[in-house]
C-alpha cells in the first residue's frame, strides 16, 4: 500500500506531460539583446539580438508585442531594383529549428517598433515578447542602447562554433537610412 502511494505522483506527472504538449520554445535563448531608437525624436525603434535554439523542438517565431510600441514586426532589409535597402515585414516569422541561430542586427532583420508609447531613453530597458507558432510566447528585457555602433555584436559569449562566415559584416551597402523611412 505504501509503496502504490508513493508511486502516485511521479505517475501523474508523466500523465500530464503526455496530455499537455509543452507550450513553449524551450530552448530559446537570447544573446546581447538592445534596443535603439531610431533618430533622436524618432517614432519608431528596432531590437537586436542574437536568437538560438538550443533545444530539441523546432522552434517558429511568428510575431512579438511589446508595450513600448504600437506595433511590433519582425522585419528585414531588402535591396530594391535601385539599389537602395528598404525595411519589409517578415510576416512569416523567423524560423528557428534546432540548433539554429537568428541575427537581428542593423541592416538586416530585426525586431521594428512602430509608434513608440514613449521614448527609448538611453539606459532603459523594454520588454518585447516574442510569439510561438504553437501559441507559446517568451518575454525578453532588452536594455536601449542608443550609442551602440552597428556591428558592435561582440557574439563573445561561450559557444564554441565558429560564426565567423555567417556574422560578417563585409557588405559594403548603407543601411543607415533604412530605419528613418518610419
Ligand atoms: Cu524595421
């Protein structure tokens, strides 16, 4: 008897997890996340970061909020016929299967806030929260950092893989613009 007891809860709990698939990005991870505003009294901002998955589900980011903006997209940079970079709505979302790491970084995709709630002071911090295909969602705080130069992403935390190819800042276009077309 005393044994069937105690064998009660462990049983449940595996129950549970079998009937409620975990709703969640388990392995998401972000790395040197900040925020910038776009000029100075500027309505719109980005956040830049660097997103892995380290776990073992394929992971899809759909969309993010965040309080600080009316809008929230994820949103790339794409050269038109002339030449010239222009942001665009990722309206897919950023793909994040299993090992995988997204660059949000200046010039490239990003995190677009539209209609700032109020300014993206130097030292603050904003919460974005990012949305799951499967519903799940995961909040990060993420520091302004309005004086950050572009490509400062040191990426120096612990991996040991080498991302030189894919974090080279070697394309020579000006991106500087893009943010002001808001
Ligand atoms: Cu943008």
């Amino acid at each position: 008897m005393l044994r069937k007891t105690f064998l009660a809860a462990p049983l449940a709990a595996a129950t549970a997890l079998v009937t409620l698939p975990a709703l969640a990005c388990d392995g998401f991870e972000v790395h040197e996340p900040y925020a910038r505003a776009a000029h100075g009294m500027a309505q719109s901002g980005a956040a830049f970061m660097i997103i892995h998955n380290h776990g073992t589900e394929d992971c899809h980011i759909t969309g993010a909020r965040s309080d600080v903006a009316q809008r929230v997209e994820l949103h790339t940079h794409i050269e038109d016929d002339q030449g010239v970079m222009r942001m665009v709505e990722i309206e897919e979302g950023f793909a994040l299967p299993v090992d995988a790491e997204v660059v949000l970084e200046r010039g490239g995709d990003h995190v677009m806030f539209l209609g700032l709630n109020r300014p993206l002071e130097q030292g603050a911090a904003v919460e974005v929260t990012f949305v799951f295909a499967d519903g799940a969602e995961a909040t990060v705080e993420v520091p302004v950092d309005n004086e950050r130069p572009a490509g400062a992403q040191s990426h120096s935390h612990d991996h040991s893989h080498d991302h030189t190819n894919d974090h080279s800042n070697g394309h020579s276009h000006d991106h500087s613009h893009g943010h002001g077309d808001n």
